[in-house]
C-alpha cells in the first residue's frame, strides 16, 4: 500500500471510502461520538475507529473533548478546497472531452 502525503491526495483517498462517505454526511447533522457513528453500520466500534483515524488524518473531521466522550465534528473547509481543485480542473477536462469526440467523430 503506498503512503500518501500530499494534502489533496489524503482527501481523495479518505472520499474514495463508502463508509467514510457516509460518517461525513451523518456529521452535516451536527457532531457524533464513535458510538452513534457505529450504529448504522454491520461493523465493530474498533473498525470506525479506523475510518474515523483516516478522516482525522486527512482533517476532514476533528475530535473534541467532551467529559470522556470524544465526538467528531466535520471540518468542511477541507472539502472545500477538493470541491474547488475539481471545479478549476473541470472545464479543462471538458475541453478535452470534447476534443477527444471531436476527433473520433472525423474517424
């Protein structure tokens, strides 16, 4: 498995999960603790714990402290930035895109 580094890379690979995906949009509604993040899911506290580890590592979400209970809270800032790196690349893909059927058209 390689190791990534590079700030947007952490991001994408963190989004590339379903079950992180998932615990991102529960924390829109408001912070969560790993037990309230387990309860929808056919997996163990430990394996949330995981997930929530690499959202933490690629600071999409953050812990606070709250008597013994951790919760999570969404840092939306970073998605923010991967929303934006997509929209500035988009419309050069899209140039592309519509090159590339050009071309094939005249084939």
């Amino acid at each position: 498995m390689a190791v990534v580094t590079d700030e947007l890379s952490l991001v994408f690979a963190a989004l590339a999960d379903p079950t992180r995906r998932a615990i991102l949009e529960r924390l829109t509604a408001g912070e969560a603790t790993v037990h309230q993040l387990a309860e929808p899911f056919a997996m163990t506290q430990q394996a949330i714990s995981k997930h929530l580890k690499v959202l933490e590592n690629a600071r999409l979400i953050s812990r606070t402290r709250s008597a013994q209970a951790r919760p999570c809270v969404l840092e939306g800032a970073r998605l923010t930035e991967a929303a934006g790196w997509i929209e500035r690349n988009h419309a050069l893909w899209a140039d592309r895109h519509d090159r590339l059927a050009a071309y094939l058209e005249q084939l």
